[in-house]
C-alpha cells in the first residue's frame, strides 16, 4: 500500500493522479503528454513515442515553442495531445522534468485516461505528476471541481528492472511527500499534540515502524522541561513521539528530529494577527521525518533510524510560560526564555538530548524555524547548517531533488550572544542580526561530540502561501521529505 493511502484519523485528505507503470501504450487514452524542447529558439517534438505524425507542424501552428513549463493543448489525430516545455534540449536537468511534470499534472482535470512517455526519466516524470497533481480542498461542502474524478496516467518505460524499480521507489517517495502535505494541511483544531500522536502511530503501525508516545505525565517525570514549557499554556498538553526502524542488516545509525508545533501564536509574546493562519503549518518538519521514515520502512532501507518528534501547542494564557522564566531540559541544560515566541528551539532541544543519547551516527533535524530563514534565503531554498561536511552534502542533495538547499554557517561570535545571566544559555539573541544562524548555534548545543549533523530551516520552502509552481501546490509542499529520503538512501549504502 502506498504511504499516502494509509488508513488516518484526519477529516480529509489531499487528492491526486493516480500513475501507473506500463511498457506498451494501452489504447483509446483520453489524453497524450508529449514532452517538447527546443533548440536554437525552434520547437522539437524529441520523442516519437505516443506523437502522431505531423505534431511538430500542428503544434508549430499554436504557437508552442518548447520553452521551460509551457503546456499546449491540440487535437491531433483524433487524440486530446498534451505538450509540455522542457526547453532548451541541450539543458535539461532533472528538476527542469519533475517540475514540467508538475505542471501539466496540475492541468489535468476532466481528463480521466492519460499516457505518458518515460524517457525522459521514469523518476522525475512519476514525482512530478504526484506532486503536481495534488490538491487539498478541506472541508468544502460543494465540491463545484470535478477534482473527485481521478486522472489515471499509464507512464511508459523499458521493459527492465531498473525501470520498474525506479517507479517503485518514486511511488514511494512522492506518497510520502504526499503525506507530509496532508499533516500540515490539516487545521490546527483536528491537529493538536494527542490527535497528532495518534496519527503518528497510525502511520506507524501501517509502515511496521515501532511507536512510543510520552504524555505529558512521562514528560514530566522523565525531565523534558523545553516540552512542557511551550506546551503548558495550552489546554491541549504536549506529547514526544519516539519512532523506530531497526533492521537487522543496518550498519549505520540516524537520528530524526522534527519540529512539532501544532499552532504557533508566539505564546505570550504573541505575533501579529496578520497571516497567524499559516503557523498550522509550524509542524511541517515533523510532517517531514514521520513521513521519511515511513518511506524507509516501505523502501526496507538498511539503515538504523530512530526519529523523535516533539508536539506542542504555543498558547497565551494564564498557565503560559512568561518571558524572563528559567527552564531546564531533557538531559539538564538551563534556557532562559526571553522571547516565547522562539518556541520551536526549546522543544527540538529536548528532542535533540534525547535522540543525542543513543549517539547516532548521523542526525537530521528540521524545523520552521526562523521568519530569517526567509529574509534571507526566500521561499524556495532551505538553510542547512551542522557539521561541514554533511552540511555541504545535504545540501547538496535537496539540490539534486529538487528541494533546494543552501549551506550557512554556525558563528563562533554568537557563542557570546547565548549567554544569560541566570541559565545556562537563553532562547533568543536579542539582536535584529542573524536570528537564523542563533537559532541554529542554539540547537548545536544539544547534539552529542562526535555526531554528523545538519538543522534543516524550512520556515519559508515548506509552506507556498502564493501561487502553485512546478510541481508545488498551495500550502503544504512536503519540504524536505524528499532530501531525508534521498539522504537515508545514500547512507544506507542502497
Ligand atoms: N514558527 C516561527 C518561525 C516562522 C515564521 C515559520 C514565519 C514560518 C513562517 C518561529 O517559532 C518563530 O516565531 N520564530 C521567531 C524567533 C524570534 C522570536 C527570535 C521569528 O523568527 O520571528
Ligand atoms: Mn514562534
Ligand atoms: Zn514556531
């Protein structure tokens, strides 16, 4: 079963395409996609499979071009023919496939049959047309789209193993991105730490991951004092959810941390009304390593990963946590919090000891962490900081999938901005500088000596709160499922 059609206590799901692997072109399709390029300004048609003779001419005839993104519609041999742009043919990336698949899957409605070619990569082509084709239109009670009908899309590839393979594991990986969009989509009043926990293990018992979930009482008694202090103004208390893959041929360890705040209304330093609605989405990085590890235990991943995600609501009220209030975290570090609005730190630190304690090899955390995330980098690329080199590979790697990454440092001159008078190091560094990179020397606090690691920023890539593009839709975009994913693949060796 693929993830995304796991079984979930949430009131409603995503929708998208429905893909297929096929190595002959079934007959009668409703529609043909056919990937078109150019060179030297002139439109190709660069594949011959599913394109009636004469399309170049027909297609000349509406004015395509072949350029980046471009979809043209004909009626061509009788058949509804869909052209996609990949642009200049001698430039074409497989994020500049993924993304064209995008589009034209976001353009398929009404269409119910449709036939597409692989060769231009089965991988890009099969994320692209799942993470293209995905919208979530909640609780509207008329349904006017006929969004309902399901687009199924036979895409033709090589008669091998590898090709079969490669649709597998795309499936896999976009289903899970898929279900990390369908987490954040959710509102925050079905959302919350014990509705989120059941969720979670949910998704867990589906995937044959092993599930813990710490209530508040065992948070309390075990000392996750980050936890329960951003969890404490609100009526829905906070939860730790621990999830583990351990398979018997693993050789290497990963640790998985995810920020988990079902609503962030900045707590007692409160934020501003305007565009409030978007922190339902302040859970997207445990969205992402729920959904990660559940690709790994679909994918049978010889990796060791256990992932740890805390969840919290950061509410004012008379029980909130004050600024100038002393907290002490899972494992003993003091934080004084001036600012509870730097709410996702506090609790990721005590992920962060927790999940340092088994010493992993290797550690992903990721979180929506700072509105300087996007001041500085926007809302397409994600800020990586850790240990150089990881740093350096992982970002590396969202940019090969399509989930851009860029590299920022940890900086020595801010260790002198952590200190406090009275705890160990306080949450925010008073300063309208680098809040980013504070945050990120914050979180290096809590992880054990010799562990690689990278905090993946995601504040800015996780949520599009304009316009869908490529194969990103409204809202959630599954940030950085895809990276982890990628990234657990390499380190198990698979
Ligand atoms: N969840 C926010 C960060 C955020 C902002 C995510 C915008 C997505 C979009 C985080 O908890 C926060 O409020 N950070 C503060 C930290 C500050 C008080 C030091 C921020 O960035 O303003
Ligand atoms: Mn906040
Ligand atoms: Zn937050």
């Amino acid at each position: 079963m693929a993830v995304s059609s796991f079984e979930l206590s949430l009131p409603c799901r995503g929708t998208t395409v429905e893909v297929e692997f096929a190595t002959t072109a079934p007959a009668n399709p409703t529609a043909v996609l056919i990937p078109v390029t150019q060179s030297e300004g002139a439109l190709e048609v660069p594949v011959t499979t599913l394109a009636g003779d004469g399309l170049l001419k027909a297609l000349d005839a509406v004015g395509a071009t072949g350029k980046k993104g471009e979809v043209t519609r004909v009626f061509h041999n009788d058949t509804l023919t869909i052209a996609f742009g990949l642009g200049d043919s001698g430039d074409i990336d497989e994020d500049t496939v993924r993304r064209a698949a995008g589009v034209v899957a976001r353009g398929l409605r009404g269409v119910d049959k449709a036939t597409i070619t692989g060769e231009f990569g089965i991988r890009p082509i099969v994320e692209g047309l799942l993470l293209g084709g995905y919208s979530y239109t909640g609780m509207k009670s008329s349904q006017e789209d006929d969004s309902k009908d399901t687009t199924r899309i036979t895409v033709i590839g090589k008669d091998n193993d590898a090709d079969r393979e490669a649709f597998k594991r795309a499936a896999v990986v976009a289903g899970a991105t898929v279900l990390a969009r369908d987490l954040v989509n959710t509102p925050s009043n079905f959302l919350y730490p014990e509705s989120y926990a059941k969720v979670i293990t949910e998704i867990a018992a589906q995937s044959k991951l092993n599930v813990e979930v710490f209530d508040e009482k065992q948070l309390k008694e075990q000392g996750f004092g980050g936890i329960l202090s951003v969890g404490q103004g609100s009526n829905r208390p906070p939860r730790l959810v621990h999830l583990s893959w351990h398979p018997a041929e693993a050789t290497t360890s990963l640790g998985l941390v995810g920020k988990g705040i079902t609503f962030d209304t900045g707590g007692i330093s409160l934020k501003p009304a305007a565009n409030m609605e978007n922190m339902i989405s302040d859970m997207g990085g445990s969205a992402a390593v729920v959904a990660a590890i559940s690709a790994a235990a679909q994918l049978e991943l010889p990796l060791g990963i256990d992932a740890w995600v805390p969840l919290a609501e950061n509410m004012p009220s008379g029980t909130a946590t004050r600024p100038g209030d002393v907290i002490t975290h899972y494992g003993g570090i003091t934080s004084e919090i001036l600012n509870t609005d730097a709410e996702g730190r506090l609790v990721l630190a005590d992920a962060l000891a927790r999940a340092s304690e088994d010493k992993p090899d290797y550690l992903i955390e990721t979180s929506t962490l700072t509105g300087a995330q996007i001041v500085a980098l926007g809302n397409r690329v994600m800020a990586v900081m850790g240990s150089d080199e990881f740093r350096d590979r992982v970002a590396a790697t969202g940019r090969a999938v399509g989930e851009p990454g860029w590299a920022m440092p940890l900086l020595e001159e801010q260790e002198e901005e952590l200190k406090s008078p009275v705890a160990d190091i306080r949450n925010t560094n008073n300063a309208r500088t680098a809040g980013m990179l504070f945050a990120g020397l914050y979180l290096s606090r809590f992880i054990a000596e010799d562990t690689q690691w990278v905090h993946l920023d995601i504040a800015g890539p996780s949520f599009n709160t304009s316009s869908p593009w490529g194969f990103t839709p409204k809202r959630a975009s599954g940030t950085p499922v895809r990276t982890i994913v990628e990234t657990m693949t390499q380190l198990a060796g698979t």
